[in-house]
C-alpha cells in the first residue's frame, strides 16, 4: 500500500496493529478521523490517554478498575462466598449481562497455554488459592471457555484445591465446546451458570 504522506502512513501501521484491524480497514479508520472536528479526535486521544494512564487493576478480582477495588466486589449486595473463575475482564462483561449472577469474580488474565509459552505462574492462580484459603470463599465457579486450554486450567485449578473446604463446580455445557465465552448469548450463558455442575462430574464426562 503506497502512502503520499509519512504521517498518515504512520497512523494507518499504528492502528492496524489493532486485534482486527487489517491495513485497509486502519486507513479507512484514519481518513474517518482526518474529516472529523479537531475536537473529536483530540476527545479521543485523550480519553485513550487517561485510561492508559489512569486504569487500575482491582486488589481482590484483578478486574479492571477506576479504583483500588471494584464496584463489584464492594458491593455490599454481592455474595462473597461465591467466586466465578474466568480468564478475563470480557467474561466479566459478559455473565453481568446476563443478570443471572450475583457473586464475585476472579479473573485469572489468561489460560494455561504451553504452546503460547504461558504457565500457571503467568496467571493469577495462587492469589485465587490464597482467597480460598482464607474461608470466607464457599464454592468456585469454573467459566473458562470449553477448550483444551480452559480445560486444562480447570483442572490445575482444580488439583491445587485438593484438601481446602470449597464446592468446585462448572457452567453446564450450553456453551459449545470450542466457544468463548464472550460470544455466547446472554440467555445460553445465564442458563449455563443457573444450571452449573459439580467439577467433579465435568471430570467423569470426559
């Protein structure tokens, strides 16, 4: 693709390097940008600015935040003695919508995945089993999605558990295997937490 200015070249690579975004949909995006008010843009660079700048990482759930703990889990409504277990913030999302859950989260910020060089270490797995400990937690929901990799995290999970006093139970398997969980609707992923099962019955099916 030849540019005739350095300048929009420039902003075109950056914003291909977008998940999603391919070179003609970033120049599309840029000359959308270039025709708007200067205070659009400068709108949307600083908004950009601050959340990179400002975003906090919630101290309990590892959710993302305006502050040191989520609105989710100092919420006095919530039922702290259950935990969903997802692998990010977009799972988060997705099950609020739901409305079909009233506990709280932990996002573990990934799956184990050795074939894209990403261990239990990598993850945020032993301040999960430190929760636990502490007993407040009564039962853990695994929500990773239905692949080998969330598969194989259940399990670790699951492993380093033996012996602690907390159910451990799965959503049903309405999401397809293969599926992520933020692209499930809102009505199969609500049923899929109402109608979850023991951990140890997911283990036996497979």
């Amino acid at each position: 693709m030849d540019f005739s200015s350095k300048l929009l070249e420039n902003a075109v690579y950056e914003m291909s390097q977008l998940p999603g975004i391919g070179k003609r949909t970033a120049l599309r995006l840029v000359l959308h940008l270039l025709k708007r008010p200067n205070e659009q843009t400068s709108k949307l660079t600083n908004a950009l600015q601050v959340l990179r700048n400002d975003i906090k990482f919630c101290s309990n759930c590892h959710n993302i935040s305006d502050t040191a703990t989520c609105e989710i889990c100092a919420s006095p409504r919530r039922d702290k003695s259950l935990v969903c277990v997802v692998e990010d913030i977009r799972d988060v999302m997705a099950i609020e919508n739901t409305s079909q859950y009233n506990g709280l989260y932990h996002v573990l910020g990934g799956k184990i995945s050795p074939m894209e060089g990403v261990g239990p270490q990598d993850l945020n797995i032993n301040s999960l089993v430190k929760k636990v400990k502490l007993g407040e937690v009564k039962e853990l929901i695994f929500a990773l999605s239905s692949t080998m990799e969330g598969d194989t995290t259940n399990f670790y999970i699951y492993k380093q558990l033996e012996g602690l006093q907390v159910r451990t139970s799965t959503i049903a398997r309405g999401i397809a295997v293969g599926d992520e969980l933020e692209y499930a609707d809102e009505v199969t992923l609500g049923r899929s937490i109402v109608n979850r099962i023991p951990f140890e019955n997911s283990l036996k099916a497979n």
